[in-house]
C-alpha cells in the first residue's frame, strides 16, 4: 500500500506506507523512518512536494 502524495505539478508521487515490522525488525524501524524521512526531505528540496506536504508526511512517519 502507498500513500498518494500530489505534488504542486499536479502529478501524484506515491510514497509507500509504513509496514508493519515482526519483533526481530522493529529495532530496524527507526533507521528506515529515519531513510524515509531522508528521501522526502530530498522530494521537498528539489521542488517535488510543498513545504504543507512535507511537513504533513513527515509527522506521518515520525508517528507510526
């Protein structure tokens, strides 16, 4: 699954949803929320996403 996220051009950048890790993964979820986090951040300076989209998604990623 991915969460849709429209970008100012109008296309729709699809950013994958946080899985839900087995036990033995979860000390990997932070490092890849942290990657994740990396790649919008890269999305954003490059003019992909708006700075409302970036800051939206980011809580998403940090919350889950």
């Amino acid at each position: 699954m991915h969460h849709q996220v429209p970008t100012d051009s109008g296309e729709t950048y699809a950013w994958p949803a946080a899985a839900t890790a087995p036990a033995q993964q979860q000390a990997a979820a932070p490092a890849a929320g942290t990657d994740r986090v990396t790649q919008l951040a890269e999305l954003y300076a490059q003019g992909v996403v708006s700075e409302e989209e970036f800051a939206a998604e980011k809580a998403r990623i940090l919350n889950s």
